[in-house]
C-alpha cells in the first residue's frame, strides 16, 4: 500500500515537474535573451530538468525492486485456488500460512 502511494506521488510529482518545465522553456523563448532574467529561468528550468531525472531514477529503482505477490495460490492440501492471504482454505478448511 505504501509503495503504491509513494508511486502515485512520484508521477503526480513528475507531471508537475514537466508542466513547469514547459513553462519555463516557453517563457525562455518568448525572452529576449540579452535579459538578466533570463539567466535566472534558465538555471531554474535546468534545476527543474535535473529533478525530474532524479524522479524517474526513483520511479525506475522501485520499478525494480517492487516483488510480485500473486493474488491467488493453490491450496497445499487440496490443491484447490485459494486468495493468497488467506489462513484458511475455503474448500478443505485446511489452516495454511498466509503467502508473504
């Protein structure tokens, strides 16, 4: 659950970063570039780029790292398919440990 959470923010995050970097290369282009301003938005937009790269790493490594935790399995006494949480077998009421 946490890691679904983490996730979601990550590419509400990421969707924000690219809006704003959008903006910011607009506004870079609409500039005359002998502005001293214009310094400044440059350096903002390359900050924004580098912290959108740090977020898809981030999105990436737990890509990665994330461990599939199947839904169903098979019941070990009777072998009939079972919710993997559970602790008992609906079918045989075998008490069987809940798959990790």
């Amino acid at each position: 659950m946490e890691q679904l959470f983490v996730e979601k923010n990550i590419l509400a995050a990421s969707e924000r970063l690219g809006i704003a970097q959008e903006q910011l290369d607009a506004a870079i282009q609409a500039y005359d570039a002998s502005r001293p301003d214009v310094e400044a938005i440059k350096g903002a937009s390359e900050r924004l780029r580098e912290a959108r790269l740090c977020i898809e790493q981030i999105q990436q490594h737990i890509d990665a790292s994330a461990e599939v935790v199947p839904a169903k399995r098979n019941c070990p006494a009777c072998g009939k398919t079972i919710r993997a949480q559970a602790t008992l077998c609906g079918y045989c009421w075998t008490k069987v440990s809940p798959a990790s």
